[in-house]
C-alpha cells in the first residue's frame, strides 16, 4: 500500500502537467480568436502552481522514504549479523559485510527510496499522455502509443547489460572494505613483520582496480545519457512537432492543440530521462540490494528456538549444573573434534578442561554457548537441554571469558555495563574491586569515564582481561565459561587475574579450558580431552 501511494504521489505531477498544457492549448485559441478570459488566465496560473507544488511534494516524499528506509535496512542487516551468530565469521570477511551495511545499505535505500516509485510513475505518464491525446485525436494517439514500450524495453536491454558491470563494481568495492579493514586490524602486526609497505602495495593495486570499474561505470552511464538524449529524446521532440505539424495542416488541429500535442510529448520524455538515473542508481541499487537480500536470508546456523515462540523455562529442574551427553561434533563430516564426549559439572564446581592445542577445547566451549548444535548427544544448563530454549535464555546463565578480550572503543563504564546495563556505578566499583583494578581506576585521568581505546589499545593485556572478568562478576550469571583466560599474559598478570578468577568464580560453576599449569591448578577436578573424548 506505502508503494502504490508514493505511485501515485510522483503521478500528480504529470497530471497537473497534463493539465496545465491543456489550459494553455485552449488559452492561445482563445487569445487566437479574441475570446480570452480572466477566468482562462487564472486557471492557467493554479494549475501551473499546482504542478509545481506536487513537484516539491513528491521529491520531498522521496527524501522522507529514504530517511526511514535505510534505518530499516541497517536494523536488518545488524540483526541478521546477530541472529547468524559467531560461525558467520568465518564464513564472510567482517569488512564485506561492513561494507554492505553501510554503502550498499546507502545505495539501496536510494534506490528504494528514491527511484522505484518515480520510475514506475513515469512509466505510467506516458499511457496517460495517449488517453489524453485520444480525446481529441485518435491518429495522434495511435503514433504516440507506438513510442510506449520503447522506455521498458530500453531499460531491459541496459539492464542485461550492464548488470555485469554493476556486480563486479559492488564485488571489488567490497573486496577492497575487507582488505582496508584487516591491514588497520592487523596495523601492530604488519608494523613489526616489516610487511607494511607490500601490503600498502597491494591495497594500492586493489583501489586501482576499483577506480578502473568504477570508470567503465561511469562510462556506461554517460552512454546511456548520451543515446537517450541524442536519439530518444531529440527523436521525440521531432516527431511529435511533425504530427502536429501535420495534423494542423490537415486542419485537424487548432494552433492549439497543435502546442498541446507537442508539449505532452515532452512529459513522454520523464521515463527516458529516468533511465540515465537508471544505471547510476538504479544499477547500483539493484546490486545492492542482491547483496543485502541474499546476506540477510541465510539461513543461520544455529536456529533460535525463540522464532518458533518458544518460552524461556520457568523452572530450573538442577540450578548451576551443566552435563555434557555423549556429544559428537565436526565442522567437516570426514573430520570430527568430538566423539560422544560426556561431562557432569555439579553446581558450584570448579572443573579443569585440557588438552593440546586442536583438541577441541574451544569448540566445546562454543557448543556449550549454543553457537554452535552438536551433531549427536546433548548439552544441559541448569538441567534443561539448551537446543530447546531460546539462545537469549541459555547465554544469559553463562559469563564468558575468553582468552583475547575485546574491549569496545568507549569508556571504561560502557564496556562493563555492556554485561548489564542495569549496573549502578557501585556495582562496577565494587566488580572493578572484586577483580583488583583498583589501582588502575585511580590513575585513569577521567575514572569511569576514561576511554579504553580501540580494542582497548590503553590497556595491557592482564588489565584487559581483568576488566572481562569484572564483566563476568557483574553479570551475575550462575555459570562461569573461562577459556584460556591466561594465554597471552605475563607471569604477574596471571598471578593477578587467577586471583580475580578465584574471587569471581565463588559461589558460580565454573569451566575453565587451558593448558597451563597454573591456570588449572585452582581447580576442584581436571579433565582431559583427548581424541574426542573427555577422560
């Protein structure tokens, strides 16, 4: 309904055109033979005035969609980032997918916003200008009609193509956000491998790539300009001038009808000249659009039960347990991590998980969050199987510390009550207390309100992890899932955050997955994953 009423609000303009070249045709056979009015003349002032307000109107209609559209499509495109989970990650490059949500979601609000109706109203304009025509002359309306589907024609033959054109744009503008995001991710890393300048080469060589589609694209578009203005255009003008022409001296036309006939024919035009818009925007438009449809359609992984209207439980049969049931798990089939692992953590235990590195540890701790199902057996929080409650319920009973923190380009503040946004600024003191950052709040120039830099850049890394783990006490969940949460510390800071973790774990199931002795040595018991099995 919102489509066919922007239809009709980019058709009033024509209409009132329409309109106003009929009042003007009558107007000269009036001033012609002498009988002109000052009724006629005031007419002929409304109805230009009229065309001209419903012109404001509907290019001001078109920004107000636009506004409310693109809110739309970056609201989808984030809650589908959220509802494909964490797998997504490594299935699609973070800078594609910020490239899409930002420049294609500008382009195809555009597009929606801003071109669709207007383009479909001038494509109507014409089939009115003929029905108009037809009342004063059927054989002017007959030639006038022959000219209707070259515009949908056109644009289906520009379409086909140039769509080509357009994908391999959108492709390598993406490719080329992906690269620019990881060489400023990895900024430290290509600073001390000395890789820098060849990586600055190859983005150099990546942005002449897109430079060169980007010209074939503005190439293409300024040749459809060109045979739209240079033929269609010109072509119409001509032709409808002769038939008027020729119906005048016939004496079929008045003089008239005669201007009438030739500036309807103009309105006519309105759908070539969208067709310039066409490839710019349009093309652009519909490439985008392909993106954000086909990325905010699949399919996630791990379907949340909650969109089936699933409740969360209401009862909790064995608070603060978490049992692992013979799960089996592979990311590929031929190669599995788990091989019907079984688990009991009994509530308030403290249990160690090891293993090498690539024994799975952390896909445990994946299916565990629910990021991911297993392919056989199942996994019970708190005694309810969590492949049957909604994602939100089941991550809700786990506070997760994970061995590399990310910390948010904001405050202090902001990056722990992200855990909980109900948290009082005494609640993060005495979680900031709890973890021992008492001396790193009293040298921070603005306290709480100290900003942590990107990824927390002005932070160690032992003060980082120690802020994830005030992140964890303040949650207040009944399970705590540590894992690695040592891995990339110093001897100190391990000696400071395994404090923490002793303090915040009280009272609170905990997993904690390493391999480091003294990580696993604050442990009430220690399992070992191994080929599959947890022993």
């Amino acid at each position: 309904m919102a489509n066919v009423i922007e239809i009709i609000k980019n058709l009033l303009p024509a209409m009132f055109l329409i309109i106003l070249y009929i009042e003007l045709g009558l107007v000269i056979d009036a001033l012609i033979s002498g009988n002109i009015s000052l009724p006629s003349l005031g007419y002929l002032s409304l109805f230009a005035l009229a065309a001209g307000m419903m012109a404001f109107s509907a290019s001001f209609s078109g920004g107000t969609r636009l506004r409310a559209e693109e809110p739309r499509l970056r609201h989808a495109m984030v809650a589908q980032v959220f509802r494909l989970g964490v797998s997504e990650r490594t299935k699609e490059r973070s800078g594609r997918i910020v490239n899409t949500a930002t420049d294609g979601v500008e382009r195809s609000s555009n597009y929606r916003g801003t071109f669709i109706a207007p383009m479909l109203a001038s494509l109507i304009t014409p089939i009115m200008v003929v029905a108009v025509v037809f009342t004063f002359d059927w054989v002017s309306a007959a030639v006038l009609a022959i000219s209707i589907p070259v515009v949908p024609l056109t644009v289906g033959a520009f379409q086909r193509a140039f769509r080509p054109v357009s994908t391999r744009y959108r492709a390598s503008s993406r490719a080329l956000a992906a690269q620019e995001l990881d060489a400023i991710q990895g900024l430290s890393t290509l600073s001390y491998i000395g890789a820098g300048k060849r990586v600055g080469r190859t983005l150099a060589q990546a942005a002449e790539n897109v430079r060169r589609k980007v010209m074939r694209y503005l190439a293409g578009n300024q040749m459809v300009l060109l045979v739209v203005d240079g033929v269609f255009s010109l072509g119409m003008i001509t032709g409808a001038t002769a038939l008027a022409y020729w119906r005048l001296s016939d004496g079929w036309f008045t003089i008239g009808q005669a201007v009438t006939l030739v500036l309807l024919s103009s309105i006519m035009l309105d759908p070539l000249d969208r067709i310039g818009q066409f490839f710019y925007i349009g093309m652009g438009g519909i490439a985008a659009t392909r993106e954000i449809k086909r990325f905010t359609s699949e399919t996630p992984e791990v379907v949340d039960p909650a969109e089936d209207g699933v409740l969360a439980p209401t009862s909790l049969p064995i608070p603060g347990e978490v049992r692992i049931d013979s799960v089996s798990f592979a990311y590929e089939a031929d190669t599995p991590i788990l091989r019907g692992a079984s688990l009991r953590v009994a509530p308030g235990e403290h249990i160690a998980i090891t293993g090498t590195s690539g024994a799975g540890k952390s896909t445990l701790s994946s299916l565990i969050q629910a990021h991911h199902r297993p392919s056989e057996g199942s996994i019970f929080i708190n005694g309810v199987d969590i492949s049957q409650v909604p994602l939100q319920w089941v991550r809700s009973q786990i506070a997760v510390v994970e061995q590399t923190t990310y910390l948010f380009s904001d405050t202090l503040r902001a990056n722990i009550l992200i855990a909980n946004p109900a948290a009082s600024d005494e609640d993060i003191l005495t979680a900031l207390r709890t973890v021992g950052l008492d001396d790193l709040l009293a040298r921070l120039p603005e306290g709480l309100d100290t900003r942590v830099g990107d990824k927390g850049l002005a932070l160690s890394g032992g003060e980082a992890q120690r802020v994830a783990l005030a992140r964890a006490f303040i949650k207040d969940a009944p399970i705590l899932l540590l894992d690695e949460p040592t891995a990339h510390v110093d001897l100190e800071s391990e000696r400071q955050i395994l404090n923490a973790i002793d303090t915040v774990a009280r009272g609170r199931t905990t997993i904690t997955i390493s391999h480091r002795g003294a990580t696993i040595a604050h442990a009430d018991r220690q399992v070992e994953l191994k080929e599959g099995e947890l022993r």
